[in-house]
C-alpha cells in the first residue's frame, strides 16, 4: 500500500476520508483500548547517533485516514481472490494427506502397496489430479 499511496499523493490522486469517519474511526479505537493501551506513543527515537526528543505520536492505519488508491484496491482484490484459491487447494490437500495417513494405519499389505504406488505417482501430478486418485477416482 505504500507505493500506491505515495504514487497517489505525488500525482494528486489522494482522496482523504471524510473528518467525521476519520472522527468516529478513532473514537472506536480509544473506546476499545484495553488496560495497558494508549493512543499515544512516546515520541522518542534516534536521529543521527543522538537522542532526541519528539512530540508524542498516534499511529493509525492508511486506510482510516486515506481512501484505498484504485490501483491498490484493485491488486488487493487480485490478492485477495488468488489466496482464497490457494487457500482451498491447502485444504484439499492436507485432507488428501490425512486420508492417506489413516489408509496407512489401518492398511494391510495389499492396500500399502497400493499407496506406495500413488504415492510415487503424487510426484509429478497436479493437485486435482492428485486428490482424484487419492479418492479413489483416478483407476
């Protein structure tokens, strides 16, 4: 998000949120904040070898200050599909993989040899061809 914001700044295409979302954004934050929380940080840090002291800060997010660039929206939503894919294809997956441990516990001779030879053949499949012989689909 930084590049997009900074490039959006730079060009003039920034749109800030309106002052009463940003108002009420940081009006839940504070409700929120438990014990041992604070709005504001120590303004402290290290600028040339030196101490030096700052103004207290708050950090918020980009987002509650500034509109997502559309750029940036549009990559997070590309970002966003690609990983539920991912996602899904994990989970079926570490499903295949855990069907395969339990065929090995309770496996005779016979249905082993059988795993050994689709385990072998795992190697060089794609994941839905994979979990099709993991089923039993692929003979």
């Amino acid at each position: 998000m930084n590049n997009y914001l900074i490039a959006a700044i730079l060009d003039g295409s920034f749109v800030m949120r309106k002052q009463d979302v940003v108002r009420e954004s940081l009006r839940e934050r504070v409700r929120d904040l438990g014990k041992s929380e604070s709005l504001l940080e120590d303004g402290s840090s290290w600028h040339r070898g030196r101490s030096k002291r700052e103004e207290s800060t708050i950090t918020v997010p980009a987002s509650l200050l500034f509109e997502l660039p559309k750029g940036y929206a549009k990559a997070l939503d590309e970002y966003n599909d690609a990983m539920k894919k991912w996602t899904a294809e994990m989970k079926t997956l570490e499903s295949s993989i855990e069907a395969m441990k339990i065929k090995v516990q309770i496996g005779s001779d016979k249905s082993l040899e059988a795993l050994v030879e689709q385990a072998d053949s795992l190697c060089s499949m794609s994941l839905t061809a994979a979990n099709k012989l993991l089923l039993g689909n692929g003979k």
